[in-house]
DNA sequence: CTCATGACTAGCT
DNA sequence: TAGCTAGCCATGA
C-alpha cells in the first residue's frame, strides 16, 4: 500500500505555499507528483473541510479564482487573498509586474 | 457501457 | 483581454 495517497499529496503541496504566495491547480498537481490532474485538485478541494488547509491560495492559470464571481467562495477567497498583502481586482490577482514573466517566477519560487 | 458535470488547461482567433 | 474549442480526469446516474 502507498505511503501517501494522491489526495494526502496534493493536500501537502496546497499546505507548502507560502503565506502570500499562489499557486494554480496544474502546478499543485504538479509537484504533488500528479502531471495533468489539475481537476482531481479542484475536486479535492471542493470536498476539503480542513479549516486550516491554505486552499485561498489556488487559483486557475490564469490567475482567476475558480469558484462562481460573487458566490460566496468567491468573496471569501478574495478576501483572503487581500488579507495576505495580494491585490485582487476583478475576481484576477495581480502579481508584480517584474517577477510576471514567466509562469515560474509568477507563482513564486518551488 | 455511455453521458453529463465540474474550484481545469492550452491553443487559436 | 475575451470567447470558443478540444482535451483532460474522477464521479455518479
């Protein structure tokens, strides 16, 4: 039997971003050892009742939060976000322009 | 088995 | 940037 399941993995890597920081689902997945399986992270989270789980720092490629705009997951997490010092506007956080050139260096270092 | 659904992506216009 | 399309994967009817 595995160690860690698929869901223990993508839970640890949404629990190591950073206070500040984001990350998009392809990412998560990603460096939960799960290439391509960015919607088994949503489908994780939509199922995910840890209170302490970081899950306001996922969002979509795009740098959109993916729950419904004006649901309330949506003011939730925009709140959140704005609590940790991100600019939000639009449902779409905005990262520094500098550090924007690249997917990498726009969702942090790993 | 097929079909629909969803906190998704990447590519093209 | 927005809209559309096709591909993707796990679940449940």
């Amino acid at each position: 039997m595995p160690a860690l399941s698929d869901a223990e993995r993508i839970l640890a890597a949404i629990r190591a971003i950073p206070r500040g920081q984001v990350a998009g689902y392809g990412q998560i997945a990603h460096r939960a050892g799960l290439p391509g399986r960015a919607r088994l992270v949503a489908r994780i989270l939509s199922g995910n009742e840890d209170p302490e789980l970081p899950w306001h720092r996922v969002l979509r490629s795009d740098g959109r939060i993916a729950l419904p705009p004006g649901s309330k997951g949506w003011r939730e997490q925009a709140r959140r976000l704005r609590a940790e010092g991100l600019q939000v506007v639009e449902g779409r956080v905005r990262m520094p322009r500098a550090e924007s050139a690249l997917d990498a260096a726009l969702w942090g270092p790993r």
